[in-house]
C-alpha cells in the first residue's frame, strides 16, 4: 500500500509544476497536494491557476513555525486555507474570498504554524484543533532539504 500511495504521488507531481505530491486525509475526505517547499514556491502558491480540482490542493512546508501570511492577489478562484502545526493539528482555517482590487488584505493564522494547506473553497471538513494525515510520503520527506552549505561533511 505505502507503494501505491507513493506512486500515486510520483505520477500526480508530472501534473502539478512544483515538488513531488503526497495525500492528505482530513476526516473522510483526501486531497492529493503538491508540496511548496521553496521560497518561490510558497509565495507563488496558487496564484494564476484558472481552477483546482476538489482533489488538489497545495502544502506548503516550512522548516521552522512561523505566522505564514496569506493574500489572494491573482487568485481566480476563492480558497480554503488551514495552518497546521508540526504535527498536523489544525491551528486555524480561514475561507479566503478572491481579492478583486488592490490593496488585497493580508490573512494571518490565530498563532505560529509550520504547514500550510490550501484547497478549494468549502471543501476541508475539519475544525481548529483536529488533525490531518498526510499518506504516501515519510515524515522526514516533507521537510525542506537542508542547504548544502549547512550539511556536516562525512
């Protein structure tokens, strides 16, 4: 089985232009997400895309907790966003409607997170203080690589 969650993954990330994908499972619906764990990544997000299936979704993955903002400029369609801790707890939920003229307002998690999930708007079914299972991948995989430069040399 954790085979064919990974290659579910493998062959969902030729479809989606960012890291390899994983499942996440909240309550009884699973979302097939892309992984955001670069700079570039997480602050292109979902911008510019014309639609998302009720299956996809975004995770985007920090390496420490922080107050991830979250704005909605470019977006065309509206989004729900949950900040989770590190271990998949829900730390809030906000449904973000599309931001129509500038200046966009600027959404921030109730407190610090260390992942950030989007999906379509509506669609995620649990409440703050609920959990997430991300399927198909190691815990260690969602983690950004360290930089090489940080790296202790054998």
């Amino acid at each position: 089985m954790i085979f064919l969650g990974l290659l579910a993954c493998a062959l969902h990330s030729l479809a989606m232009p960012t890291e390899p994908g994983c499942r996440v499972k909240a309550g009884d619906k699973e979302f097939i997400v892309e992984r955001a764990v670069t700079r570039e990544q997480q602050r292109l997000g979902l911008l510019n895309r014309k639609s998302l299936l009720e299956s996809q979704g975004l995770l985007m993955i920090f390496d420490r907790d922080m107050r991830v903002p979250i704005w909605m400029k470019d977006m065309r369609f509206p989004i729900d966003v949950v900040w989770l801790s590190f271990d998949g707890t829900v730390i809030d939920l906000k449904t973000l409607p599309v931001c129509k003229e500038m200046p966009c307002k600027i959404f921030y998690p109730i407190s610090p997170a260390r992942y950030v999930l989007e999906v379509g708007a509506g669609l995620f079914p649990l409440n703050r203080g609920d959990k997430v299972e991300i399927i198909g991948t190691s815990r260690d995989s969602l983690h950004p690589p360290v930089p090489r430069s940080v790296q202790h040399k054998d």
